[in-house]
C-alpha cells in the first residue's frame, strides 16, 4: 500500500465523517483468531512525546513514515492488530489498513516524557465510549506507581474506573504496569522480578470486575523469572516489547527473551512496537516476521 498523506490530509479537511463512515463499514474479527495467539503492532508512543528510537531521537516523527512502517507490518502473515491512538488509528481507517484487524485504542497519553508531571498518567486518549462508538476491539492503558507519589493513588483510582466503564461494554482493557521512581530526575520503570510480580498483583486486582482485564508485561531484567512473575495472576497477559537499544545482535537477544517467556501458560501473545517498526538493520518485515514466528508454540 502506498501512503499518500495528500490524500489523508483533503479526506480530514473536506469530509471528517468519512473517518465515522471507515469505522462504521470496517470488517472486524474476534480479539483471538484461529491461531490462539494475539500479536499486535504498537503505535501509541509519539501522543506521549516519546519519538526517540535508539540514538534516533524524532524517529517517529514523520507520520507518512510511520504510516508506511505500520501498513506493511500489518499486510504481514500473522500480524493480528494494532495498538494507536486516536489520530494514527484514523489515518489507518482512511488507508483501509484495518480491515479484519484486532484494533486496540490508547486511553492515557497524559504522562508525557520527561515532564514535570510525567508521573500524573490522565486519561487524554480513547474514552471507553469512543472504543464502542468506533467499533474498535479493546483498550490499553499505562499504569506507573510511584510509592514515593501521593499521586500514583488517583492514577489506581482512574485506572480502576476505566476498566470498570469498559466492562460494563464487555470491551477488554489492557493494562501495562509498572513500579518505578524517579533517578536524576527522570522516570525509570524497575524490571526486577519483585517489583514487576508487585505491579501485577496491584493492577490485576483493580475494578469490580477483572473478566475483561488483561496484562501487558515486560521482560523481567532476569528472564528467567518471568516464570514466577505470570503465577501472580491468572489474567491472560502479552508481552511488551520495548525499545530495543544497540545493534542486530541486541534485537536478536531480545527476540530469545520473548521467545522463553511465550511458553509460559498465561501468555497469550506479544504486543511489540519500535523494536519491530524500526529495527536496527532497518527490515521492518523481517522484524516482523521473525516476531510472529516467536509466537508458534
């Protein structure tokens, strides 16, 4: 598919409906197709501030790019949906690029990167009732908790409503935790097997209901321990991929970590962005490929 921001740009200016038309006419799939296994393509860093890809710092920034990176992830055999928020997701509509796909929308954008107020995770993106009035198939939210952070406790409170107002419309949310605390300044997320079982015995319990509750986790720094990290929760979970830092032989070593922890039974699949759409040796399809590949059990 060739992009042609033009084309987007006079379809958004002369007829915005036409994004509401795309939504209401797109072909949609159940969130789990005949393979048993969920492998989504992310693309909700740039509503957060985060454009940087390695020593790349505004990698994601041109969107005709991006757009190009994601309608050739998503043409590739295996690849079930994609993770975006409001404007990336549309652009996609208007392309045809989400047809029979697993559409996630991103709720909270609000902590943006290397702010003061990075922490204060609000929910600037997806409502629940644009989900459903756009019949896109379940919702993401970022969870950080900082223990030093009075305000981590309204983060758990939204966070707990949120989930809450899409169950009631039967819409799975998925929820990426995190312990972490500020070094120097900035935000890091702690990894250690402790504290990544903590998050998920902390988000797995939130709301009146967890029957539409799924994780989204990291790679503990010990991979080895995700074992023990996914017996905290029998909530079907899917990895989180990450920014892969470094060269070919870096993403390769991340490509082994995930494939362990996707044998693990509460895994379900892998929800990977950067890493594949802009990987180190710049072939955005053999990145992708190879990540589904993890996926066969």
């Amino acid at each position: 598919m060739t992009t042609r921001i033009s084309d987007i740009v006079t379809l958004r200016a002369r007829h915005p409906e036409a994004v509401a038309q795309a939504a209401a006419r797109r072909t949609r799939r159940p969130l789990i197709g005949d393979s048993g296994r969920l492998m989504i393509v992310a693309a909700d860093h740039p509503a957060r501030g985060a454009l940087a890809v390695g020593d790349r710092t505004l990698a994601m920034a041109n969107r005709v790019d991006l757009l190009e990176r994601l309608c050739l992830a998503l043409s590739r055999p295996g690849v079930d949906g994609v993770l975006a928020t409001a404007d990336i997701l549309e652009d996609l509509l208007l392309l045809g690029a989400l047809e029979g796909k697993v559409v996630m929308g991103s709720m909270n954008r609000g902590g943006i990167a290397g702010a003061s107020f990075e922490m204060d995770d609000r929910f600037t993106g997806h409502r629940p009732q644009d989900i459903a009035r756009l019949r896109f198939d379940a919702g993401k939210l970022l969870l950080r908790i900082d223990y030093e952070d009075p305000g981590s406790l309204a983060t758990l409170e939204s966070t707990a409503r949120a989930i809450d107002a899409m169950a009631e419309r039967e819409l799975p949310t998925f929820v990426e935790p995190f312990l972490s605390r500020r070094v120097d300044g900035k935000v890091v997320n702690d990894l250690s097997a402790e504290a990544v079982t903590t998050s998920v015995a902390i988000a797995s319990g939130l709301g009146g209901t967890s029957a539409y509750t799924w994780l989204k986790l990291p790679v503990t720094d010990d991979p080895d321990a995700m074992a023990q990290v996914c017996e905290t929760s029998t909530l079907p979970t899917v990895l989180l991929g990450g920014d892969i830092k470094g060269t070919a032989a870096d993403q390769e070593a991340a490509y082994e970590k995930w494939r362990k922890a996707l044998r693990l039974p509460t895994v379900q699949g892998l929800v990977a962005g950067r890493s594949l759409l802009y990987p180190a040796d710049g072939d955005v399809t053999a990145a992708v490929d190879t990540a589904v590949s993890l996926l066969q059990r």
